[in-house]
C-alpha cells in the first residue's frame, strides 16, 4: 500500500492507494467518531461495490446506513442532494455520523457538501471508484453542486478525513470514463511537473491498456501533486487555481451541451487544448509544445476540440465562472509545459481566436 499525506495542520489526512481498499475496514475504524456510518453511492456502483464495503464495515461492529442515489452529472443537484438528507434524517444519524462517498466524481462531491451542511458538519470519507475522482476530486475538499448557469458554483470547502483508493474499481471502469480520468492526470504534467509529463508520454499505451502497476504510478504521483497543491494553497487563493488548467473552457462545454453530454474529462481535454492555443496565441508557447500537448491526449483517447457551440455562447458561459475576479475572466495558461500562470490580461480578440481555433467543425 502507498500512503501519501495531506498537509493541513490538525485536519491533515492520509491518502491510502492499494487494490482490496474496500475491504480494509480496520484502515477506516480509527477514522470514525462513533461505530455508525452512512455509505452513499449510486445505481452503477451500488451493484459493484457497496455490498464489500458494507460487509467489511459490519464485520468489525460498524452500523451502516446505505443510500443509493442515480447516477449522473445531471443529478448533481439540489434534489439529489435533499435526498441524501432525506436517508440522513430518515435513519437519524448524529452529528458523529461519518458519510462516506462511494463512487466517482459527482458522489464524492455530493456527499463531501452533505458533510459540510448536515447538522452544520459531519466527518466524511472518500472512497473513489473513477480514475477522475482517484486523482482530482476526492483530494482537496472542494464540494459542491451544479447549477444550471454554471458547474460546482454552489458548495464549500470541508476536507475529508480519509482517502481510500482501490485501484481494483477500475476494472469496472468503462474505457470513456478512463478517458476522462486521464485528462486530469496529463493536467498535473502540464501545470507543475514536466518530468511526469515525459514519463506520461512514454507510458500512455500501458495506461490505456490498464497495466495495474502503470496505473498506481500515474494516480500516486498525481495524488502527490495534488496533496502538495492543496497543503499550500487550500482554499484556492493563489497556486491551487491553476488546477483549474482548462477548466473555465470545459465548464462552458458541459453546461452549453447539458450536464452529462460531455464527460468532465472530456470537457476539460478540449478546455486544456484551448488553453494551450491561447498560451500560443501570448507568445509563450511555441507550435512544437501545442504539438505535445495534443498529442498525448489523442493517446488518452480524448478530444482535442470543443463541442461546436456559438464563440459567443462560451463567453457568455464563462462569464459566470468562478474565477472571475472584478469582472474579468482569469484563465489558467501555460507559460511552458511544467509551467502555469494564472492570467487575467488576455485579449478578448486572443480569446475568441483561441475558442474559434479548436471547435469542431
């Protein structure tokens, strides 16, 4: 089992990645208030997953109150989420209740505000089923909900007290969602590590091919990243934004085909690739990089160009993103690859050029 560590003071927490996590329940007991949990997941991975966790937990005197929620980025709302309070309150569970997320990135999200709001703030664990929610998500304490002007735009900062990734849920994982779980890897490459960006180069075919040792490289060394960023940085005032590196293009393209049309990953793929038009666009990068770049999502199966949505239409969705700071839109680029900026000071004309460069068709 590799362990990494989140760095927060008191609320520091422990990433365990190995295969059979969801039957080590001893690793979750010393992380529990009280011997009573409720285990959230969804009609996909309730069938799969939950009876092991449960059985595990039940096994060491553990209560467990399952809920079951549908599955999709589309339910990533406000009705979802009353559900989950119905089964809360339903069973009474106590502020010494611990959730735990069962499941992918929309799960963990989920569940992570159920925790924040629930009685004012329950503990939770996270236990991630995608190869997305494994190296992003379940890492950092960002939750939230969508809304339909904008994605993960209602939600709060409450960090998990565990992170238990099984790398045998991803044998279940279909290829389209390993995809996407991909882009967010190839992310931390981009953004802040060159040497993982060469070593992703060279093993994107056994990634793909779900060579299991490949694969806990790839999530441990991002999850690395991503503990580093987040210890520094963890409410997003400074250096955690630019894991944000395509995001503001993909959210447009999720919330401008309807939520679930396009994967987060996908989405965030032909974000990034925008992005990198526009670091050219700013002189910084040159056409050898951009290259680069494309070429190793095309070996991730990803899309390298936006859903063919009005150039006014993505500005207009983008305007209602989060990082936008007295009016103007603040974007992740890249100055080199390894290397990214947050920058405030592009030209709308560079924007649109840069939109218009990658749509399809």
């Amino acid at each position: 089992m590799r362990t990494l560590n989140v760095a927060l003071g008191e609320r520091s927490y422990p990433i365990h990645i190995a295969k059979g996590l969801r039957h080590r329940a001893d690793i979750v007991l010393p992380h529990l208030k009280t011997r009573r949990v409720a285990l959230i997941s969804n009609e996909t991975v309730a069938p799969l997953y939950l009876a092991d966790v449960r059985s595990a937990l039940e096994a060491i005197g553990v209560g467990v109150t399952a809920i079951v929620l549908p599955d999709g980025e589309v339910y990533k709302d406000w009705a979802t989420l009353n559900r989950i309070f119905d089964g809360l309150l339903e069973a009474r569970c106590e502020r010494s209740t611990t959730l735990i997320a069962l499941g992918g990135g929309v799960i963990g999200d989920m569940v992570g505000f159920a925790a924040a709001t629930f009685q004012r703030g329950v503990p939770f664990i996270q236990m991630p089923t995608t190869l997305l929610s494994q190296v992003d998500s379940s890492v950092g304490g960002k939750t939230a909900i969508n809304h339909p002007l904008g994605k993960n735009m209602i939600g709060a900062f409450h960090q998990p007290r565990l992170v238990m990734v099984d790398i045998e849920t991803l044998d279940t994982l279909p290829d389209r969602e390993l995809s996407a779980g991909m882009a967010e890897v190839i992310k931390y490459g981009l953004i802040r590590d060159p040497d993982f960006f060469d070593w992703l180069e060279a093993n994107m075919a056994a990634l793909m091919a779900r060579d299991a040792d490949a694969l806990a490289d790839a999530i441990a060394r991002s999850c690395a990243n991503k503990a580093e960023v987040v210890a520094e940085d963890e409410t997003e005032q400074g250096v955690r934004a630019t894991l944000n590196l395509g995001h503001t293009f993909g959210h447009a393209i999720e919330a401008g085909m309807g939520y679930g049309s396009w994967l987060h990953g996908e989405a965030v793929a032909a974000g990034a690739m925008m992005a990198a038009e526009l670091s050219r666009l700013r002189g910084w990068l040159d056409e050898a990089a951009v290259a680069r770049i494309e070429a190793i999502h095309v070996a991730a199966r990803l899309p390298v160009r936006g859903a063919a949505l009005e150039v006014a239409r993505y500005l207009e969705l983008m305007a209602h993103d989060k990082k936008v700071e007295d009016g103007r839109l603040r974007l992740v680029l890249l100055q080199a690859i390894g290397r990214a900026v947050i920058d405030g000071a592009s030209p709308p004309d560079l924007i649109e050029q840069a939109i218009r460069a990658r749509l399809d068709g």
